[in-house]
C-alpha cells in the first residue's frame, strides 16, 4: 500500500528557485521533482559497488590494476594454456 505522507522542510531560497525552474522546464510540480530525486537518491544509495573489480591501488612505479574477475579468469585460463597446452 503506497501512502503519501505530509511534511515541511526548509529548502535555501536559492535552491527552491532553482527547483522550481527545473520543474517547470521539465512540465512537472515542484512535489514530483522532489520525489523523483528522493527516488533516485535512495536508489544510488542501495546500489551495491561492483564488486567484481579489483581496487585501483598504485604499487610503486606500476600503473594500477583495473580489471574484473571475468578478464582474469580469462588471462589466468590463458596462461595455463600456455603452460599445460589446454584450459581446465
């Protein structure tokens, strides 16, 4: 069940301005710009960072790894073709 709830906030004079020329430039009320940018507020914060990537971390004079788990497999799987002439 979806319920509207009623509250009051204080929003910056300038920062109202501007929504409300967002909104109007969009064709929308000010109350579903607002909603709209809770949404996807909420949305990113649930978000879970891809976790398949390894950390960018510098190691001394190397350039950082930025790989995911599928390119390595695919490197690892490689190299031990080279190595034993065919993959597991």
């Amino acid at each position: 069940m979806y319920l509207n709830m009623r509250t009051t906030i204080d929003i910056p004079e300038e920062l109202f301005k501007k929504a409300k020329i967002k909104a109007a430039e969009q064709g929308v009320s000010l109350r579903e710009l607002v909603i709209r940018g809770l949404q996807k507020t909420l949305s990113d914060v649930h978000a879970k960072p891809d976790s398949s990537r390894l950390p960018k971390l510098p190691i001394g004079n190397r350039k950082p790894f930025d790989m995911s788990n599928d390119e390595i497999q695919t490197l690892l799987a490689a190299e031990e073709t080279d190595w034993y002439g065919s993959s597991r």
